[in-house]
C-alpha cells in the first residue's frame, strides 16, 4: 500500500474539530500507535491503547475529542468525534486510488449465456460464467472466475469477488459485496430417513441477499427447501459462516467468523454473533440479541438480552456459574472439613 | 419458484391415503403453516408446529395419518404416511422442471485434456478443467468451473456444481452430488518435527466417495498419507465439514456443519454428528452412535449411544452434571450455612 | 497410489540402521500395521499401535531404533531414526513420479495480463487468471483455476493448488504451498456503527506469507486494515482456518482444522492451536504456547504454556476442575448427608 497525502489534503478529508501542533512531513503510511514511524498517520480506536499515544512515532495522529495532552515535536493530533470512522474516510480514499473502479465491458475469456441480460454499465472479469437468464444491473462488478447460475438476478453497484458461486434463482439486491469463495444459494441439507436410506428432499426455494449486504470468504448461504431464505438490508457476515435453508436474518445483523444458523431459524434486526456460535433450527434469535464467543444456543433468546455459555444462558447467570465453577476445589474442601467435624 | 400444479396433478403424484375436503385452486406456490396463502400447498413434518394447521390459510395439506380434524373452505386435506417424504416427491418434480438436465458435451471453454476419457454422454460445463487420465461416467454433470484432477474416475450420474475441485487419484462411484467449493483431495494435514521446522509428510493416498454421497459448499476431504480416506455410500455432509486424511466414513452417516473429523479416525454405519463436532484422531465412533452440537470427541464411543459435551461423555451423565452445575449457587449456599451451623 | 520398490532401492533410500529378517517381495503398496498385506510397507510411528507390529503382514517395517523383536518368514524389519521421516521420504519419492513438476509454460486457456511478470521457469495452469503488476518468480506452479489479483508478488518453487484466489497487493515469499480453495487477502471484517448502520472501513493492508508457509483448503487469511496480516516462516495452517486482520503469527506454528484468530492477535513463534480453538482479539499467545481443542482464549496466554476450556486457562487447573464437575453428583449427595445429620 503505498499513500502520499499532505497535510492540507487531511485537513481537507478529515476535518477535525481541533488540531494540536503542527508536522511537516508528508504521510506515506498508516500504522499502529507502536509500530508508527514519522510520516505515518496513527489512530487510537479502542481505547485500551490510550497509554501508547505519548510515546508513538506518528506524525498524524487522530484522537478522540476528550484527549487530553500535548504532541511531541513535528507531531500533530487531530481531535475527531470518532477517530475510527475518520481512518475509514482516508482508508476509502487509498481504496479508491489503489482499485479504482474498472472500465464496463465484458472480458474476453468470459463466458455470458446470449439469454442473459447484462447491463452495459457493469464489469464482467476473466473467465466468469454467466447462464441463461440471468440480469445484472449497473456498475455491479463480478471479478475474475465469478459464477452466476441460471435465473439469478444481481441489482447495481454489487462486487462479487474472484471465486464467488451464484446459484440458481438467487437473488441479490444493490451494493451487495460478496468475497471471494463465497457460495450463494448451495442446496439445504435435508434428508428424510426411508427404508435405511437417507433420501434427498430436493431444495427448490432460493436465497435473497438485501441491499447492504456483505458476505466473507468461503461462506455459505443455503438455499431454502421452498420459499427463500433472506438476509436482510446491511446485514455484515464475517469468513466461514454457514447459513441454514430458510432462515431469516434482520437487518443490520453481525455474525462473526466460523458461525452455523440451523434451518428454520431467525434472526431479528441487529442481533450480534460472536465467532463460533452454533444456532440450533426453528428458533427466534431477538431484536437486538448478543450471542457470546462459542455459545450453543439451544433455545430461542429473548430481544435485547446478552447468553453465552453451552447450552446458552442469560449473560450473568453464565458467568456466575463459571466463577462458582472455578470455586470448586474450594468447596470440596470446605465439604470435607464439615464432615471431618461431623 | 413457480409452481403449478392442478388437484389432480396432485393427486396422481402424491397418492394420499384419504382425502378431507376440496379446493379449486391451482396450486402455485409452497410455505410454511404460518405464511402459506391460499393457492399454496403447506405441510406438517415437524409436529411442533401442529397448532398452525387449523389456522393456515394453504389450499392443499399435506398431514400425517393420524392427524384428527377437518379442512376449512376450498382446503383439502392430503393424509399421507409421511408428510415431509410426499413435499419431497412434488420438489423432485419441481427440481426437473427448474433445472432440467442439460444436453450431453462439451462446452467450448471448458478444457478437456485430450488423454483424458469423457463419456459421450456426459456433459462438461463451461470454464471446466479435466486433466490427463481423468475418466467421467455416463450422465455425469460438471457444471461451471469445476476442477478434475490427474487421473480421477468419476462414475455415472454425479453432479459436481461449480467450483468443485477434485484433486488427483481420486474416485467418485456412481450419483455423488458435490455442493459449490467441495475440495476432495487436499493434501492430508502430517508434518513431522525435525531440527526446529515442520517437515512435510507427502500425502500420497487418495480419497474414495462411495455411491450416493453428498458433499456440502466448501467442506474439504484430504486424501490420504497413504491408502484412502474413504466415505461410505450415501453418507451425507453438510456444508464447511473437514474430513481428515485417511478417516474411514461408513455408510448413511450424517454429518452437519463444520464438524471436523481428525486422521485416522472411523466412523462406522449410521453415525450421526450434530453441528460443530471435533472428533480426535485415532478414534471409532461405533455403529448408530449420536454426538450432540459442539461436543468433543476425545475417546471412542461405543456403538448405539449417545454422548454430548466437551469432553463428550453419555448423553444422560453429561446432562445430569449439566443440572447440577446450574444448582451451584444453591449449593454454596447450602455448605455456608452448614459452616454456620457447624 | 501405484509403487514398486525393491529391497535394494529401499535400502539406498531410507539407509536403516540396523536390518532384522529380508524378503524377497517387491514392495508395492504402503499401508497400516492392520490393514498391511504381503508386498506392502508398513511402519510404528504412533506407539499406540506397537502392539500390532508382530501380526502385521507387511513384507517390510520400519521401526524405531529401541524395538526389540525378530520379524517373520519373508517379512524384514528397518531400524531407523524416526519411522515417520523415513516414510516421508518415501513418499516424497512417490510423490515426485506420481505428480511430477510440470514443464513451465502459460496453458493457453490462462489469462495473463501484458502487464504483469512471469518468470519463464514458472507454470500457468488451464484458466488462470493474473492481473497486472503481479510478479511470479521461478518454478512456481499455478494449477487451474487460479486467480492472482493486480500487484501480488509470488515467489519462487510455489504450489498454489486449484481455485486458490490471491487478492490484490499480496506477498508469497518462497515455497508457499497453497491447498484448493484457499483465500489469501479478503477483506478484513471491520466495521463502525454510525447512525444504526454498520459502515465498512475499506481494509487497504495486505497479506505476506513467509517462506514454507503451508495453507490448506478452503482457509481464508484477510487483508490488514492497514499495514500487514503476515504468517511467519515455515508456519502450517490446516483447512477451513479463518487468520483476522492484522493478525501476525511467528514462525513454524501449527493451527489445526476449523481455528479462528481475530483480528490484531500475535502468536508467536511455534505456538500450536489443536482443532476448532478461537482466539480473540488484541491478544498475545507466547512461544510455543499450546491451545487444547475447541478452547475459547479471551486473555493472553503466557510463552510455554499450555491451555485449554472455554474460557481457557492452564491446562492443570482445568483438568482439575473437568474432575471435580465429573464429581458434583457426589458432592450433592454429601450436601444432603451433612444437612440430614446436623
């Protein structure tokens, strides 16, 4: 990654509330508040590293409001109301210069069924493969070796990064982001048990994914049994995860890395899922809902709570218990004791 | 979707063993209890949900044989041994209909080396890569972007959707499905430690899926160190599985969502593994044996039985100590007063 | 798997220390102590399984030095160091006639950019595709389907395997080995919660993969928010593995199938993860730290030790308290006698 920005080009991005001091140099890097050197830009996010502002070598540094202290020589701090979000801007601005937005076209060595219906705004990468009947809408851009089966249908402004796999009459609304390896609309596991034999009950349902919606790396979406399962407006998912056949996300969901949702379930708007956590089927996950690291949700979780633990429980009940847990050789002993006064 | 389908299509496809009421609709949809609408066709497979018939608004039922109760306005009742197999019937009509079987051949961007052996009969989709020595079966369908490595024999009537790899020396039998981004023939996970650095092991075996089986969306099954890993006829897997080298899968198991399987270990008949399993290496999980959700699997576990938790234990002693742990603050409290007692 | 050794060819290639018994088989298969036939090798790498050593039917055995014991009739044992070396260099051997390096050359389904840079010595598979600005240095093979994203640079002697996809401004040093379907460079999963949507922030970082670094299938290592996500010399990492933004791992570690580190953790050099660990974020784990199954890490973990539980701690305490949980009906029940008694 390579940056130059002047001070008067950050100014101009950042706009900060207030500045302190003042550097001449230019900034050609972004690092941690340890690892920066002069001419890097820093920032302090998360404030458990607070202490290591005094001592850092950057010569930008974004902070928040309340910050209180001085900068060293040749150093400048820009005081933001949230300093992650203004690192945001800059690093979209380096987005922007580093993979500006290909020119429309379709590459030669893709290959685009003559029944499907391709804007001409859009950007289709080497060696893609688009069936019959798809439609893909402007600015939307499918990097190299993008698959979209038969039917599907992608709004405008998406990235479906190399690898993705659309499957059949799926459907993808605007701004959709979809990283690479990402399998949309992959049949639901069902199986119905006849005569010794796990029969296949085929999956004829399909998957809609709202505007907003991003997906990580080698995810997996499955398709609904009949109807569709959704994933709704800005809803964020993380690497790995695996979503089951007709489940429902809300909106503005975050499920992070290596997540499984069984069949059936749902998940209301803005509910979190730390990485790991495994969603049992036919449950209710609510509005607003925490799910802890790991956790084995077994039951369906009321709106606005916070469970972890396997099988999970409300928040501080858990973590009672693992204090209690830790207790034990404690008890044991005290058991002991009585019975030797008994 | 789109479905349509007359009673007497119905009828003649789903045989039910009695009839209760009548409609005139044309059936053109399939849902849930709940959200059906008039025109659509519901079913109960789950008896959780039996409260929902009375009040669905579906045109058709399909309703296990003992259900009691009688169908409201242009409703029908089908009674029918087993509800969730006769919704599976009408899919698999559907499924025909919606992705028909492609024509047999070749597509002209697909890259077929010419030492290798394709059925007449097969058809070899868009972007595909065969290589040297490669033998597809009849009616076999490769879809888009799908990888044959060195040497593999793929029998007949497999459907490998895109982004399949299959790595060197393996062999598929007859009727596997492989969901988008199944790896078979990744390299077995073995190092030896030798002067300060992992020292790879080649993983010169190979991996066999036998008859019927099913692989999910980017799970990944490593050959072997030498021999096979192998998976038992009409084994099933979901998606994100890791299958490791030279485990032995026996027939009909299931096997959900990202559970791992160490080397080496076996899983004999009828196996089932709930969603987020680790099974360690070097074990035998015996014949119709059941692990629970997140469960660790760190010693063999008898035939028939069913363990949970982590480390997985029987089923009923881990839920007993499970109860018990729940009872911890009572018990300390118990033990403080029989100190105060004392 | 097809091999033929003779006694001779054995013997100047695994050099043994000390040989009891001979035979005259030609060797033509390597198989397990249990599952060996006359005319196969067989080896004790694993002591578990010394027991069946003496009734194994393999023509030849390799076994450690300090084995005592005389071999059958046409049956001959090799002393050696470590049977496991001695059988990887075997099998490095089948694997050079099985696979052997391809001539180097672009396949002429491959998409390269005019702008990018490929070693004349390097292999380019059937419909790869390389963007521009990326270097590819000598004897690097990309199988099929491959994509490299603009201005990655790869070094010399890599395997990236089938479906791999290295995004843009990534780092392979030399001798990277890559498994089907990994992900190196997708994007970092970060977000800022502003007026109740979740707003990406543009991960402009890269990936660097050091020397032997060893990635298996279907793993994805994201981009850095800024600077670098780097994997350390000669660090193996097992399939389906999920490496978060800004993560830095030392050398020579090992993380096994289903592992998730988050974003801005340090290994450091030859920590071991076994399967399913998660690891937080902004933690350290120390050198040659080592992390039980499916533990849940949420502090840091001090150099040398070994954890394990959700939340893990060391490994002697969790035992003991795995133990004494196994006790709590006991305990319950010496409650009630004390209570009963006083």
């Amino acid at each position: 990654m390579q940056v130059a920005f002047t001070t008067e080009e950050l100014l101009s991005l950042l706009k900060p509330r207030e500045v302190r001091g003042l550097t001449t140099k230019t900034i050609s890097g972004i690092a941690g508040l340890a690892e920066a050197k002069p001419g890097d830009l820093s920032f302090l996010g998360n404030p458990k590293y607070k202490a290591e502002v005094t001592s850092s070598k950057a010569s930008v540094l974004l902070l928040p409001l309340n910050y209180e202290g001085l900068p060293g020589t040749d150093q400048v701090y820009y005081l933001v109301d949230n300093p992650s979000v203004a690192l945001a801007k800059l690093c979209s601005k380096i987005e922007q210069n580093l993979w500006p937005k290909p020119a429309p076209g379709i590459h030669p060595t893709a290959w685009i069924s003559p029944e499907a219906t391709v804007s001409k705004l859009a950007t289709i990468g080497a060696q893609c493969v688009v069936e019959a009947g798809v439609v893909i809408g402007d600015y939307t851009h499918l990097h190299g070796q993008v698959f979209v089966g038969r039917g599907s249908c992608i709004g405008a402004h998406c990235w479906l990064m190399p690898g993705v796999v659309i499957s059949a009459d799926c459907v993808l609304k605007d701004r959709v982001r979809l990283q690479p390896g990402a399998i949309i609309g992959s049949d639901g596991f069902g199986y119905e048990f006849v005569g010794g034999k796990h029969v296949k009950i085929p999956q004829v349902g399909n998957v809609t994914l709202e505007n907003d919606v991003e997906i990580g790396a080698n995810s997996t979406v499955d398709r609904a049994r009949f109807s569709g399962t959704v994933i709704g407006e800005g809803t964020k998912i993380d690497n790995l995860v695996q979503i089951g056949h007709n489940v429902t996300i809300g909106k503005h969901c975050i499920i992070c890395s290596h997540c499984g949702i069984s069949g059936s379930t749902t998940l209301e708007d803005y509910v979190v899922l730390a990485g790991q956590v495994g969603v049992g089927g036919h449950l209710t996950v609510g509005k607003a809902a925490k799910v802890g690291a790991q956790a084995g949700v077994n039951e369906s979780v009321p709106a606005g709570t916070m469970v972890r633990g396997m099988p999970a429980q409300p928040y501080m009940t858990e973590q009672r218990l693992e204090i209690l847990r830790r207790k034990l050789p404690e008890l044991f002993k005290r058991v002991q004791k009585l019975e030797e006064q008994t």
